[in-house]
C-alpha cells in the first residue's frame, strides 16, 4: 500500500534563535526578514493567503497559517525548531514571499545493491512546502532565498525540500542541488464532484468487484462503520484502530495523540477508521489542505488482508470524502500502488532535493553518493539480465 512517513525529527541548534541578526538584507532589491513573532499579524496573513491562493506546489498544506500555527502549538516550552521569514521588496516593503522553515535531521545511506554499508546524517533546514511561496514576477527572487537561507543556517548541512516537482527544479537554478535517490513517481487521483461521478468511473466489472469486496467484510469481520476522524476529541479512537493494525504502535502513543490532536484542533487531520462489527479492520491517515487530500498510511489488520481490506477502505473513505468535501485531488506521495488503483491515479514525478554549498564537504559527500547510487544501478541491471 502506499506509505510516506511524516517522522521528520528535529535536533538542537548550537545556538539560541534569539542570537541571530534578526534580518538579512539584500542592499539592491530584496531583504529577508523574521517574522515568527507576528505571524499573525493581520497584514502579514494577508499576503500569506494571498500567496497560497495562487500557490501551485505539491505541499501547500505545510506552508499555511495553520500548519506553522501547530508547530507553535506543538512547542511546549522547548527549543523552537521552526522559523517564519518573509521577503520585503526593498523599493516598496512589499511582501512578495512567505517561507516557513524548520530544522531536522536528513540521513544519506550508501549501500551495497540492497546492502546497507553507512550513512551520514545531515543537518537540514527544511522549506515547508518544498516549492517556496515567492512572487513569480520577481527575477532571481528565488535564487536570493535560498543563498540567504544557507548564509543565515550556517550550521546546517543543506537545505531540504522533501517533494520537489520535477519541472520546478529550474526554479533554483543558481544554488547546487542534489535529488536524493534521484526522481520518482508520486501518485495523485483526481476527484470528481460527486461520488455517483466517481462510481461511474469504474467499468461494471470493477464496480461488482468492490461491492463484493466489501460484503465479503462484512460477512466475516460484521456490520460496516466509517468513521470520520477529524476532531481532537477522535484521536483516541483513530489510536485504538491503529494499535489494532499493530501492536508496536503503542509505544510513545502519547506525544503521537498530542500531536494528532494539535492537527485536529487547526482543521488539518482528516483520516478514517474503518470498523466492522466491534473491530477495527483498517486507518486511512491522512491530512487535509483547502483543495487536496494528503494521504499518508493505509493501515491494514493483518488477518483480514485477505479480503482486500486496505482496497476497500480507501474506496470508502473517498466515497466519504466526495459527499462532505471539495478537493481537487488526493495526494499519496511517493510509492507504488496496487494493480486495482493504476486506472485511477495519475503520477507526477517530485524528488527530494538537497540544496547545498559549492566546495563544501556536504558537496564531496553528495557526489560521492551520485557515485555510488550509479554503480549500485549498473549492479542491479548486471543482475537481472544475468537471470534472464
């Protein structure tokens, strides 16, 4: 099934937030300033909305006002990893860009074929959003950010933009980059208005087929429940579901019910539980932005994957999805679907790109990975035309 983990960690800095220049500025046209304290001053939000309207990346939902709002939410007194900056023309004080980072670890792992060797773990300040929220009629605008972000994260490794499209590469043009693990396939469903238009999308022989799928359930598993698991006061029970798929996700059950409570609570979890009779068979775990549905696990009881458990849980949660919501598309991030799904989704191709310094060791080490990465490619096809 498809799968992308959100478990992206953070480390301490070195040094406190507060010791750094609080702006930096670009003498001719553009000047970087924080904005964290004020995010949500009213002109501030103003040009973030404005912003994201016209925004056209994978991930705006961890761009927006509400996600930076949950980090703060999930600070708790600790070492803010988290940082809003915004652009400022210099000949106006126009707000012409709105980037919210975060720092994290990035591990790059060599190997050997499918043998693990090492890696290196990274220093990263992370571009929520991975496209950032930037004035497109502003040239080299881009180019400013990102040497400006590595100037300011000095102590960081690289820049992290986790799911970059492959057109909007160019875009950073300027500034070294490296796609970790090279491009692949993200897998997006477009949706119809309606679930009669999207039942329709299916031949009669796919439309028995999940009828029968779901019935088979409900014969063996007991009278069929969807539930929609988008308030804090539900996280308990979307838990519950989850330790039922597997047992080891009761370890630091905790911090994940405060986290997924802090989502809730900024109208940005959207996930399901799928119940039959007393069980709960399967969890759709997902996220939501104002036009797409970000789907991250499907997590499937072992004992009744026989019965396509994870297939119909889906195809219930988007029927649940098309009566209650408006969105443009679900999103399944990077894997690879089942054959049932192919007809339906449409796939983009986004890497995880890795923006660092010119004649740096981070650079050494990224081309040395290339390196490696190419010849455990030539390996693997060595092999598979020696078994055929």
């Amino acid at each position: 099934m498809f799968t992308r983990s959100l478990d992206t960690g953070a480390f301490a800095l070195p040094a406190p937030w507060d010791a750094r220049p609080r702006s930096v500025r670009c003498p001719h046209r553009y000047e970087l300033n924080v904005a964290t304290a004020y995010y949500d001053r009213p002109d501030i939000l103003d040009a973030w909305h404005r912003m994201l309207a016209d925004a056209a990346g994978p991930e705006t939902l961890f761009q927006s006002p509400r996600f930076f709002s949950h980090l703060i939410d999930m600070d708790r007194g600790r070492d803010a990893n988290y940082e809003l900056f915004i652009v400022r023309r210099s000949v106006d004080y126009a707000v012409v860009g709105v980037i919210p980072v975060r720092t994290l670890p990035c591990r790059i792992a060599f190997q050997a074929g499918p043998v693990p060797l090492f890696g290196q773990t990274l220093r990263a300040c992370q571009i929520l959003g991975s496209v950032p929220l930037l004035d497109p009629a502003e040239t080299g605008l881009a180019q400013f950010v990102m040497q400006q972000l590595l100037n300011r994260y000095a102590e960081c490794d690289a820049l992290y933009l986790q799911a970059v499209p492959q057109e909007d590469v160019q875009a950073i043009a300027g500034v070294p980059a490296y796609v970790l693990n090279g491009w692949r396939a993200c897998h997006t469903q477009p949706l119809p208005d309606s679930v009669d238009t999207y039942l329709k999308g299916f031949s009669a022989k796919k439309r028995y087929n999940l009828s029968r799928q779901i019935r088979l359930l409900t014969e063996a598993a007991g009278p069929l429940h969807v539930l929609r698991i988008d308030q804090p006061g539900q996280v308990g029970a979307m838990l519950e579901a989850m330790v039922a798929t597997d047992a080891s996700r009761t370890a630091g059950r905790a911090d994940e019910q405060a986290r997924l409570e802090s989502l809730a609570r900024h109208g940005l979890l959207l996930s399901y539980v799928i119940r039959c009779g007393e069980n709960d068979v399967a969890v759709v775990y997902g996220m939501r932005s104002a036009s797409v549905w970000h789907v991250y696990k499907i997590l499937c009881r072992q004992d009744y994957m026989h019965l396509s458990v994870g297939t119909s849980a889906i195809h219930l949660a988007v029927q649940d999805v098309l009566a209650r919501f408006k969105f443009d598309h679900i999103d399944f991030g990077y894997g690879t679907p089942h054959a049932e799904f192919r007809s339906t989704h449409v796939l983009q191709t986004r890497g995880l790109v890795l923006l660092h310094r010119a004649r740096s060791v981070t650079a050494m080490l990224l081309k040395v990975h290339g390196m490696c990465n190419a010849m455990n490619e030539a390996l693997i096809r060595q092999v598979k035309r020696f078994r055929k």
